[in-house]
C-alpha cells in the first residue's frame, strides 16, 4: 500500500479508501495504485461535498455551483476556509506551519507537518511559469524520486496566499487513481518559500502525443479518455472544477497510468456568490465558448469542453481549434461547432455578446468535419463539444458513451 511523504513524517494508521469513481472492475491496470495523503479517509473527511451531484441535470444558467450538495445538510469542516480560527491558526504555528499559511489555509493542512528542504536533492528544473518552478528530486530517506514545485507568491499579499490555500484545499480534498496526489509540503515556519511535492510521472500527454515516433491508437486513446473523464467525474463529484485541462497538464507513466495535475486554476463549487470566478480561466485552444463570451457563472460544462478537445487533438494529431486571438477561437469554434441559437443569448449572461456575437449564421459540422475519427467517438464529441454548456451534459455520462464504456476492459489485452 503506496504512502505519501507526509505519512512517513507523521505516520498516521491510513484508513482504506473504498474508491467508487472510475475504473472499479479489477480489470485495469491503474486500479487500486492510489496513494494515502490524509490522516484520515478523505471520503468520509469531506463526505459533505458527496451525493449524486453527477447525475443532474445541469442548471440552465450553468453557475459554478449548480452541482454541489445542499449547503443545508452539510457537516463537518470545510476543506476551504480563507480565514482560519485562532486556535486552528496557533495549532499550526506550533507544528511548525508559516502563520501567513496557517492563517489562510485552515483545514487543509490541519494533521500534517511540514517537510524540510534538506530532504531533498533537487535533480534538474523541468518547466518553468510566471507562477512556479517545477524541479525534479530525489527524497533523500527513502530515494523517491519526486516533482518539487516552487510556487512564486508574496505571503504579504492575502489574496496571493488564498490562492495557494484554494489549491492545497483541492489537492487535500481529491483522492483518485487518476488525479495527482499531493505528497506533502516544503516550507518552515520562518519561511516565505514553498513546494508542493508530487509522485515524479514520466512524461505529460501533449509532449508524448506529438513525437514523431508516437501514433496512438484507437485503444490508447480510448485508455487515456477513459483515465481523464473518470478523474474529472472524482473532482466535479467533490466540487471542484479544474478549469484549465490541457495536455500538458495530464501526466502519464510508463504504464500508462494517466494523473490530472495543475490545480493552480482550480475552484470549489460553493464559493460566495459575491465573488465570483474569473472567465480567464483554461489555455486559449481548450476554453470553452461561455467563458470566451465573458461568463462568470459556469459549472462543470467547461471541464467537459476542455475535454472534448484533447479527445478531438488526440485523433486528429494536432489541436483542432488553434486560434491566436479571442476573436479567431470563437470564429474556429462557430466553424465547426455551430453558432449559438438566439435563444442561447437570451439564456445566459454573456457580458462579452455584443462585441463577438456572430452575424452569419453557421450549422455544426463535428460529423462532416471529422469523418475519418471512429464513429463511437464522434458521438461523444457532439456532446463534449456542444455550443449550449448545458447539452454538454457530465463526466458520468461521458464514462457511459460508446466510445469509453468499454475502454477499461480493451486496455486490459494490450
């Protein structure tokens, strides 16, 4: 049984995790590999955030929370709280927590203690962004090879710090085969650095999908969706939206074993209301038409979107809506995917309508346009990628498809 770092530091008896989203048939490969990062089963630690919130219907004005549970019958600590109680915050400080970190981050580092720097032997960087350093390590106790990620924040500035705590909240909080797991924290208490450590994957889908010596087949790429929808279909029935899929962003192993990361854009469901999300939100090629047209109100039909494109770039080989300005993405977008009907600008909040609302009426033409992909897939890319983000319907839906509800056991032969 696969422990995190942080176990090792503070050792708590795990409690086993009886997974019930994705592949749970035995029969594929990447079933049953999780990791225990909590002291305590994260399903029953934040069971508030559960139910069959899945299976709705989506709400028509698709707002960030139109899929979390009934605030009303919750219980227990939320895993999000931007100011945490003294007490919390003076039981952190003491177990050697930042007071910065301690005072914003509340419950989702309660239990853990921080991990030292001099643990570690960093390998060499791997990617650099405005936002963090990613390094490859070695923990040097056990000679795991591990991804070090340097956030860049100023602890000074309580908004930057809060976004930090959203993702530490997140990573917390999800607990599945197929989204990384969150292995501990480098810091001090008299520190203004940070790491979020990870399991080291071997490569990310995009730079594996496009090499020159890499054709992915039918299966894989159905192993691959499969491995995605069933880690988005973990984080939606949590309440948490990624809002920024993309293949870099989808880590892979030798084995095949597929981890959704980069957390750093992410979201709960239940934020207030007065505050809400931000549309700059997923890479340009992989954004979803609502958030182009300005919304602030979405759920997870924006996931779903960012999805139907990986699965449309990994048939065709190459990203298939590529615009280099808003103006063009939309234009890509109505191209293929259809221009909105005039009841959807009626439906939704688009504060962005009038400067990209379409004067030339277009037909989608997924089908058309995409003859040559398997025709199983081109049904589940009508809906992935569907104008209105309320046909784009869930990610337990999409596990039902034709395309992926026998995925799970087609990879098992390979």
């Amino acid at each position: 049984m696969a422990h995190t770092l942080m176990d090792q530091v503070i050792r708590p008896k795990p409690e086993k995790l009886q997974s019930e989203y994705g592949a749970s048939n035995g029969k594929c490969k990447w079933d049953g590999n999780q990791s225990k990062g909590f002291d305590q089963n994260p399903a029953k630690r934040h069971e508030h955030f559960r139910g069959n919130n899945e299976g709705r219907s989506p709400n028509p004005n698709y707002k960030v929370c139109a899929e979390t549970v009934n605030n009303n019958n919750r219980s227990g600590p939320s895993p999000w709280q931007s100011n945490s109680p003294n007490d919390i915050i003076d039981e952190l400080v003491a177990a050697g927590w930042p007071s910065w970190l301690a005072a914003v981050s509340g419950e989702a580092i309660k239990g853990w203690l921080p991990l030292r720097a001099n643990t570690f032997k960093k390998l060499n960087k791997i990617e650099e962004g405005s936002c963090s350093v990613v390094y490859k390590a070695r923990h040097i106790p056990t000679r795991k090879e591990v991804v070090l990620k340097k956030v860049r924040f100023d602890s000074s500035d309580s908004e930057s710090a809060k976004v930090i705590a959203m993702e530490i909240a997140v990573l917390r909080l999800l607990d599945h085969p197929n989204v990384i797991k969150l292995e501990g924290i480098v810091t001090s208490r008299m520190s203004n650095s940070l790491y979020l450590v990870f399991d080291y994957m071997d490569h990310d889908l995009a730079t594996f999908s496009s090499k020159l010596d890499t054709h992915l087949t039918e299966p894989q790429i159905k192993h691959y969706m499969h491995q995605l929808i069933s880690g988005l279909k973990h984080c939606h029935t949590n309440g948490v939206l990624h809002r920024d899929i993309k293949g870099s962003d989808l880590l892979v192993d030798s084995n095949g074993v597929l981890k959704i990361a980069d957390f750093g854009s992410a979201s709960f469901f239940d934020l207030i209301p007065e505050h809400p999300v931000s549309y700059h939100v997923a890479t340009f090629w992989y954004r979803a038409p609502e958030l182009l047209l300005g919304s602030t109100e979405y759920g997870v039909s924006v996931d779903l979107w960012s999805a139907g494109c990986i699965l449309a770039g990994l048939l065709a080989k190459r990203p298939i809506l590529d615009g280099h300005t808003q103006a063009e993405q939309l234009q890509k977008i109505y191209a293929i995917c259809g221009t909105p009907p005039d009841d959807y600008w009626e439906r939704y909040k688009l504060p962005l309508k009038s400067s990209y609302k379409p004067s030339i009426q277009s037909n989608k033409c997924i089908t058309e346009t995409f003859r040559d992909f398997p025709p199983s897939s081109l049904s589940l890319l009508n809906i992935l990628l569907s104008i209105d983000p309320a046909k784009r319907r869930s990610a337990a839906s999409a596990l039902t498809s034709a395309f992926l509800r026998d995925a799970c056991q087609g990879n098992e032969s390979q």
